[in-house]
C-alpha cells in the first residue's frame, strides 16, 4: 500500500498503542475482529490512498489511545462537493461526526479552519482557486 493513507496508518501505529478490535468491546458490539494493516479499517474510502477521512473505528481506536483531535462546528451543513474537495485538500486524518461538526489531526488543516471563522466550505472553496 502506498499514498497517504499508509503513511499516516505507519505514523499511527508507531507513535500510539494501538490494539486491534475485539468483538466483546461493549462500545463496539457490532465490530469483530480487524487487522491493523487492513485499509478498510482505517478508511472510509480505502480504494482513494489518497483519501483521509477516517472511519468510526479507526477514530474511536485512535481516540481511545490518546490521538489528540481538534472537533470543530462549522458553520454551514456539508455539501456533496464538500466531501470530494475534502478528499483533495486536507492533509491530516479527519472524521465527520455529523453533518456540521468535524474532527481533525493535524494542526495545518485546524489552524487554517480556524482562521477562517470554522467556515470550511469557503476554505475548501479558496483552496481550489
């Protein structure tokens, strides 16, 4: 595997304990077992190596070994076009709580979202310009 995905997956795993899922974790009932060095399990769109959006496990697991996070409320619901500028513009891992709140690691994405009053839309908008 290579892109960004596997080199934030390598980053993860040497600078966190990292355990993989139990299908007795009562958080994660619904979830068996999964290996480490599988993409789907980090995620959401593992065919996009490129792709940081995170999935609900790999966020909860990160989460639950001390990954810090920054979670924003933006000011606007996320759009369709939002999800692909997304894709192509953030360089850190980040997760979709909801339709206006989202979760970053990393502080370029964070402080740039930030400067821009947690006004994503026209971050990703300036960015493609």
């Amino acid at each position: 595997m290579s892109g960004r995905q596997a080199e934030w997956q390598k980053q993860f795993l040497q600078e966190y304990q990292i355990a993989p899922f139990r299908s007795d974790s009562v958080a994660l009932k619904n979830i068996r077992y999964t290996r480490l060095d599988n993409p789907a399990t980090w995620w959401h769109n593992p065919l996009n190596k490129n792709s940081l959006r995170l999935t609900y496990q790999a966020f909860y697991m990160l989460k639950k070994a001390g990954c810090k996070f920054t979670e924003f409320v933006v000011t606007d619901k996320l759009k369709p076009k939002t999800f692909v500028q997304l894709e192509r513009h953030f360089t850190g891992p980040y997760y979709l709580l909801n339709a206006r709140k989202i979760a970053m690691h990393g502080d370029v994405d964070a402080m740039m979202l930030a400067l821009h009053a947690n006004n994503l839309q026209q971050y990703l908008d300036n960015q493609d310009k």
